[in-house]
C-alpha cells in the first residue's frame, strides 16, 4: 500500500522541514517561514492553527535540548508583555480583513527581514525594562494573530549580546510558552479542523528530522551568515505575500 499526498500536502510537509531545519540552525524563524508560505497557498486563517502545532511540536523538543540554557528570569519578563499581547493578536485574527493581514504580515516579514541583513550587530544594549515587556507585547500580538513571536524579541535579543547558547535556549524557551497560549487560544476559537489536524500529523517527522539536521549542523556551520542567507529567503517571501495580499 503506498501512500499519496496532495500537492497542498507536500507543501506542508517541505515548508515544516524547512522551517525545523532553519530553525535549528539559528535558534528561530520556524514561524516566519512557514507562516510565510502557508499563508500564500492557502489563507492567513487556515496557516495560523497549522503553524501554532506544529510549532508548538518543534519548541517541545527544542526546550528539551536548551533546557539548561535559558535565564528564567528574562523569560519570565518576556511572557508577563506576551500574555497580555496574545489578546489582541486574536481579535485581530477574526476581525480584520485577510487582505490587510496578508500587507501586515508581509510587511512584519520583510521588515524583519531587512533588519536581520542591515542591522548593527553587537550594538548598544537595551537597558530599560520597559524594553524587554514592550518586546514581549508585540511578540504576543504578533503570536497570536500570525504565529509570528520572533521579531521583536530576536530584536531585543540580538541586543543583549547573549551567548549562542543561551541566545537560543531564551528564545526557545519564550518561543515554547508562546505557542501553548496559542494553542489554547485556537482551540477556544474551534481553529483545529480535520484538515488541519490531518496536514500536522503529516508534517511531524518532517519537523522532527528538520530540526535534527539544524541542530547538528549549527555545530559546524557559521551561524551569522545562514542568518542572512535565512533573511534574504525570508525578504522575498515577504514581498510575495505583500503582493498578494494588494
């Protein structure tokens, strides 16, 4: 008996790889990927709940391995802004028009995108609490409408000059409560149709092997540079899903 997937299905399946495999390498973007090109074949509405479990799967297994890695006290203050982020970010989810989260979307991605490649590295350090809870607002707004947590908080993180390390076990970490408050969030919204549920299964050894191959590989490979490479492929799907959604 051999197995068949849609065209849709294979889809599914390479972006979560691509997007495990990125992510492991550079400690996020899992979302901004998939979102990215999810969002462009199907809608903003059906790519959301997908990418919340299937990002939620590969945090799980992430925080395990950074489980060590992580300051909890940061964490703790980038969750207390998300929490109160989150809301937002789903009303907007349900209320506002998919063309405009389509431009937002594509907008927060190149944006994102341009300052990963432009941006000063190593610059002046953010001090100010008030940073670190904005940051974690705009992640959780950002969380809970596009599945998009990373942008504000790699910002602020990029400005602390943390360790590899423990770069990546903060963001994990912050990544992985992220994903279970949106989950929970698409399942009071009844979000997790058949279909979904159906196209994640399919997608988790992909996920799980993604990951696997980018953790092993950011041990020999020169993260900074497959940052920008990551952020040239993410500037042209930004481009894409601005144009779609005009």
């Amino acid at each position: 008996m051999t197995l068949e997937f849609s065209s849709l299905e294979w889809i599914v399946i390479v972006t979560m790889f691509g997007a495990a495999f990125v992510q492991g390498v550079t400690g996020f973007a899992f979302a901004m990927v998939s979102m990215g090109v999810l969002s462009g074949v199907t809608s903003v509405q059906l790519a959301a709940p997908l990418v919340a479990l299937a990002a939620l799967t590969n945090h799980t297994a992430q925080c395990l391995y950074y489980r060590r890695a992580f300051d909890r006290i940061i964490v703790a203050q980038l969750l207390l802004g998300a929490v109160l982020g989150i809301p937002f970010g789903l009303l907007a989810l349900r209320f506002l028009p998919e063309t405009w989260m389509l431009i937002a979307l594509g907008s927060v991605i190149l944006a994102y995108s341009l300052y990963s490649l432009v941006g000063p590295r190593g610059g002046q350090l953010l001090k100010s609490k008030r940073w670190i809870y904005g940051a974690g607002f705009l992640s959780g707004a950002l969380n809970g409408s596009y599945n998009l947590p990373g942008p504000p908080v790699v910002v602020y993180a990029s400005s602390q000059n943390w360790p590899q390390e423990r770069f990546k076990g903060n963001l994990i970490s912050f990544f992985w409560v992220n994903a279970v408050l949106v989950v929970i969030g698409h399942s009071l919204d009844d979000r997790f149709s058949v279909q979904i549920i159906h196209q994640f299964l399919l997608a988790i050894p992909g996920i799980l092997l993604g990951q696997f191959l980018g953790v092993s590989l950011s041990k020999h490979l020169n993260p900074p540079m497959f940052q920008k490479i990551t952020a040239v492929i993410l500037a042209i799907t930004g481009v894409r899903i601005i144009t779609l959604g005009l």
